[in-house]
C-alpha cells in the first residue's frame, strides 16, 4: 500500500473515532448510553457513559457480559426483550421499549432495543441488539415538586404515580416499592381524592400534563 493510501486510511479511522467520540459525548449529555449485544446475548460493546451509568447497585448491570436488571420482574422482561430481538424472524425493523426502576431513584432507566438484521444465512445464528439506555431521572425534581405542591402528594405517592406513568399494574408497583398490594391500592385511592379524578387512566394523564406543559 503507498504512503498516500495509508495516509488517507489512518485519517478515515481518525475521522470514525473522533465522530464517536462525540456522539458518546452528546449522548451522555442527554443522560443516554448506548450498548450492542450479539445474538449470544452478550455485551460486544459499551459507550464510556454506559459503562459509568451501569455500576452496582443503579438497578442495571453486566454481570458476565450479559445485561442484568437487578429487580426480578424487571430482569424477566428485560431478558424475554433481549431474546425477542435475537430470535425475530420478522424482516421488518422493530424496537422494544422497557423501563428497569432503580431503588435509590425515583425514576427508572427506559432502555430502547432494536435488532440489527444480519445478511442472508447469518440470520439463522439470531439478530445482535442495539440498546439505547436512557436515564429519566433528570427533572425529575421538578416534576416530583409540582406535584406535591399543586395537590399535596407524599413522597410515596408521587412515586407510586410514577410507576403508574410507566404503565406498571399494582403487583409490579408493589413488588418495586416493597409494599403490600392493598398499601398501593390505598395510595391511588388517595390520589384520585387529591387530584380530584375517578379512574386511574385519569391520574396518569393529569400526572404527565404536569410533568411535560407546567
């Protein structure tokens, strides 16, 4: 190969890192991360900002090369995600969107997985995964404070609406705030007096109206 050529071809994968670079940069900016996952179900690759974000004990980890929700019932769907995207014979490109809670904050992870479609007979090993990871934490103050202060919710309230928000039923929210399911039955039950609603679709839209137009 000539000097030009090496050149030129040194300056591509300069060019291709520091694009990456940046797009690490912004991304974790955003409170996002990126992972890719082989269809062996391991982690091939972990931007720098996922690799700080999945640390013990924040609800998601890879333990073994393999990507671990630390709640149980999060962990199973996040599991059955991975091996849907792997598995999917379907040509069309779908993603999956989970939430993984997080014991020491209020909001979870929302992680998005998309299949990449391997060519011809490659298929037939299963897909590899993009996962994005999102962290929904940031303004969560904001949101936790107007609430409290518009209709005087408690602190487990608010985070009882919150899991609500995430389309969890009351076994799931019981299970990640460690409570009885009656205890989280009580909790709507005083939300819809508080927030002046009668049925729990209700108190979820209200909810997000706050969070996103006030």
């Amino acid at each position: 190969m000539s000097s030009d050529k090496v050149k030129t071809s040194q300056k591509v994968v300069g060019d291709n890192i520091w694009r990456t670079k940046m797009l690490e940069q912004g991304l974790a900016q955003l409170g996002h991360a990126l992972l890719l996952v082989s269809s062996r179900g391991e982690v091939d690759f972990a931007s720098e900002s996922a690799e700080m974000m999945l640390t013990k004990d924040c609800g998601l980890s890879i333990v073994e090369q393999k990507l671990v929700a630390e709640l149980e019932p999060d962990n199973i769907r996040l599991q059955n995600a991975i091996q849907s995207a792997i598995d999917s014979k379907c040509p069309q490109e779908n993603s999956i969107g989970i939430y993984v809670h997080r014991a020491q904050f209020p909001r979870p992870f929302y992680l998005v997985l998309t299949r990449l479609l391997k060519p011809g007979e490659e298929r037939r090993e299963g897909h590899s995964v993009f996962i994005l990871i999102k962290d929904l934490n940031q303004n969560i103050e904001r949101w936790a404070n107007r609430l409290k202060s518009s209709f005087d919710l408690s602190p487990r309230e608010i985070e009882c609406v919150v899991l609500l928000t995430e389309r969890r039923d009351v076994e799931e929210i019981a299970a990640v705030m460690e409570i009885s399911i009656e205890t989280v039955r009580q909790y709507i039950k005083s939300m819809f007096k508080k927030m002046d609603v009668r049925k729990q679709h209700e108190l979820v839209s209200l909810a997000l109206e706050y969070r996103r137009n006030r």
